[in-house]
C-alpha cells in the first residue's frame, strides 16, 4: 500500500508539473500574440523560428564555450568550498574567517566585484570562470559545514573511545553523513555556475558564449533570438541541476547504506 501511494503521489506531482507547463506556454503565446508588453513578448513559434534561423552550429559554438567556463568554475568553486568546510572542522578557529569570506562571496553582486577580478585577471576567460566559481561558493561551503556538523554525538564519541581524533572522525562519521548536504547544496550550485558564466561573459565580452551572443541580438534588436538564448541558457541550468540531482541520488543511497553498516 505504502509503494502504490508513493507512485501515485509521484505521477501527481509529474501531473501537475506538465498542466503548470502547459498553462505557461499558453499564457507565453497570448502574451506574444496579443502583444501585453509592447513586442518585448515574442510568441513560442517566433522563438522556434529564430532557432531554426541561426542553425544548430550557432548554438553550440557559442554555448559550448559557456558550459566550458561554468564547468571549470562550477569545479573550482567547489572543492574550494568543501576544503575551507573541512578546514573549519579540522580548525575550529578559522570559522570566523571563512564564514565572513562566504557571506562576502554571497552578499557581494558580481557587477560590483567583476571590474576588480577584471583588473586583476589578465585572461578574459579566467574572469569567467572565477565568478562562476564565486557563484557557487557560499552555497556549497554552508551546506558542506552543516553537513560535516550534522552527526550524532554519540557516533563521534564512540570514534573518539576506539583512539581515533579529528581526522579520523571527519573520515569515518562526518565525510559519510555530510554528502547528503553536500550534494543538495552543489544541485543547486550547478544552475548557479552558468549564470555566473553567463554574467561574466556579459562584462568581459568574449569572442563566442551566450553572453556575448544576447548581447550582440539585442543590439540588433532580434527580440526573438534574445529570448531564444536566453531559454537555451536556462535549459542548460536545468539540465546541470538535473545531473547533479540524479547524482546526488544514487550517492545518498550509498552514504545512507553505509551508514547503515557502520
């Protein structure tokens, strides 16, 4: 009974999800055709349209170099975050420091650091790629933390009875409890990354991305290939949280079983 309720309970959830899409796309399509904002709107078809326009090559020249920078940035922002999360746990003074370096990370907006991080990087792709990494480091480095903190007292002690210190906590009991966190915090650092990229690709301007491809459809004034990219770029946000979630499924699975038998 309690597997049938779940399944139901998950093809309502699919359910709702597609009518919630469709009911966009319709509302989307009279916004374009009834023309509510002035031609800013334009319909589904004319986005399809203007994809077919510029053909397949256009897009993945330009949008390869993105997923290319996200990536890089999406990777070095964070393993820096875990580490300085494992730091703290490791040495519980440098807490202070690396909680106030994350919430500057966070609080910060990235067209007020990018000017600086323009200056100081002399290539235009290491600017991208560090304010992609920017974009996810505080996410991850307090869901790593929360995580590392998350089990229970008596799991450390009994570590601590056998012998075994800090380190040996953090590999036995906190590394395995933390991924659930951990992973929760990079699914949603993965659509972060390519809006950080995308952002840097608009104040660096370079050769080929989706940045500089809006921006250069906008000045044209094509409406519809504006949007297109734009779509195309949420698309791939989705499809970078879609494979960290899938990811994070399994691997919790992993880390609970373990947990199980440890």
């Amino acid at each position: 009974m309690a597997s049938i309720s779940a399944s139901r309970a998950g093809a309502d959830r699919w359910a709702a999800g597609a009518i919630g899409i469709v009911g966009l796309i319709l509302l989307w399509w009279m916004a374009g055709a009834l023309q509510w904002f002035h031609g800013t709107i334009p319909t589904p078809w004319a986005v399809c349209t203007a994809i077919g326009d510029k053909g397949s090559a256009f897009y993945v020249d330009n949008f390869s170099a993105t997923i290319s920078l996200a990536l890089r940035g999406f990777l070095w922002g964070n393993a820096l975050a875990i580490a300085l999360a494992v730091l703290v746990i490791v040495v519980p003074p440098v807490e202070g420091l690396a909680t106030q370096l994350a919430i500057i990370s966070y609080c910060t907006p990235i067209i007020a650091v990018a000017p600086i991080v323009q200056v100081a990087f002399a290539q235009v792709q290491t600017m991208i790629v560090f304010l992609a990494a920017i974009s996810v480091f505080f996410t991850t480095m307090i869901g790593t933390l929360s995580g590392l903190r998350s089990p229970h007292k008596g799991s450390l002690d009994l570590v601590r009875v056998y012998g075994g210190g800090r380190l040996v906590q953090l590999w036995r009991v906190r590394s395995v409890a933390a991924l659930p966190n951990t992973l929760a915090a990079i699914k949603i650092a993965a659509p972060a990354a390519v809006l950080g990229a995308v952002l840097g690709e608009f104040l660096a301007m370079p050769e080929q991305g989706a940045g500089p491809a809006m921006i250069i459809a906008q000045q044209a004034g094509d409406i519809p290939q504006v949007w297109a990219i734009a779509l195309l770029a949420g698309l791939v946000a989705g499809i970078g949280y879609a494979i960290a979630a899938v990811v994070a499924r399994f691997v919790t699975r992993w880390s609970t079983g373990l947990a199980v038998l440890g």
